[in-house]
C-alpha cells in the first residue's frame, strides 16, 4: 500500500484522495491491519488502481473512480467514498473467497476476521468524514452532496458483501453461475460509485 503512489496530474486526483485516506488510516492502525483477509483486500484494491496492472480488466465497481478522477465537479470527500463503496460493496466479497480457497475454510471461519476488516473500514470512513466532509457551516440542508452522502450506507454494504461472499461459496463448483452473480455484483457495485460521484459543485 505505502509503495504504491498514484500518478501525478493536473488538478485534485481522485485516486490520490483515496489513497492518501487509506494511508492515514494504516499509520493510525498498524498493528490491527493484519489477517489473510485483510491482505486479499488490498491486493485487488492495488491490482485495480497499480498502473503496472495494466492490461487486466478493470472492475466496474473501480471504472467510475477513474472516469471521473479529475472532474472538477466531484469533491474530495465523494472519491473518498466511492473508493471505500469499491471495496466494501465488491472487493471484499471476493477477498472473503479468496482467503477461504487459500486457508482451505468456509466464510464462516472468518466471521471474526471480517468483523475486524470492518472495523477499519469504518474507521477509513470516520476518517474521510473527519478530513474531507465540509463542516456545518458550510454543509446546508439543501445542498446536494449531503443528500448524495445520506445514500449509501457502509454497514449494510458490508453485510450485503458477507452475504455475497456465502453464496459465491456455494456457487464455487458451478463456475457459469459464479462468475455471472460475480459479473452482477461488480455491475452493482459500479452503479453505486457513479452515484456517489454525481459532481456537486
């Protein structure tokens, strides 16, 4: 994570926004940041976002942070959330898979690993509306971005995520099946981030 350094450009990168949250996050909760889970995780964040990936297939729920990573009508605290949308909505479903086939373990056995990948994924999201979120003062009622940010809701996206996670388990010995509800998910996941960065400003 800390190796990886988005590339430089003109104007506020949305990517870097991202990242630079992450980071903070890491430097706060370093010895919580352990686990096999956690590790899956950011693998497929970095295989997303790391330009040395080039030529794989970027996931839909990643594509919207890129299109708009430079609009000069998305805020800060917007890519923040749609990049942390990525992760909880589609990336760590798959990331639950992942380490189960690795440890040889049915989602089960990580309950409580994924309650600790949870945790810092709620800490990364107190984090982006601590750095990034306007203050009061500035944040009136009518303002689009606090109906946009009303939207989404991390807690159910990381339950919908563990659900996801159960039945692409099960749907491991039907690779036909596994890969569409796979396809659905990322689709799903891609639709939420574009949303979250409908420009504000």
């Amino acid at each position: 994570m800390r190796s990886f350094r988005p590339s430089a450009g003109r104007g506020e990168d949305g990517i870097a926004v991202f990242h630079s949250v992450c980071l903070a996050v890491l430097d706060t909760q370093a010895g919580a940041v352990s686990g096999v889970l956690a590790a899956r995780l950011a693998e497929r964040y970095l295989a997303a976002v790391d330009p040395a990936a080039a030529g794989h297939r970027m996931p839909d729920c990643w594509r919207p942070l890129f299109q708009y990573r430079r609009h000069p009508g998305v805020r800060p605290v917007q890519f923040a959330l749609a990049g942390l949308s990525a992760q909880a909505g589609h990336d760590l479903a798959l990331a639950v898979v992942d380490t189960c086939r690795t440890l040889r373990c049915a989602p089960a056995d990580l309950a409580d690993e994924f309650d600790r990948v949870g945790s810092l994924l709620l800490m990364l999201e107190e984090r982006i509306g601590e750095d990034l979120m306007p203050g009061p003062e500035r944040l009136e009622v009518t303002d689009p971005l606090t109906h946009l940010m009303a939207s989404w809701n991390l807690e159910r996206a990381c339950e919908a995520s563990w659900s996801a996670a159960r039945v692409l388990w099960r749907l491991r010995d039907v690779p036909s099946l596994a890969a569409e509800f796979e396809q659905r998910l990322d689709a799903g996941a891609g639709l939420v981030g574009r949303c979250l960065l409908t420009p504000c400003r």
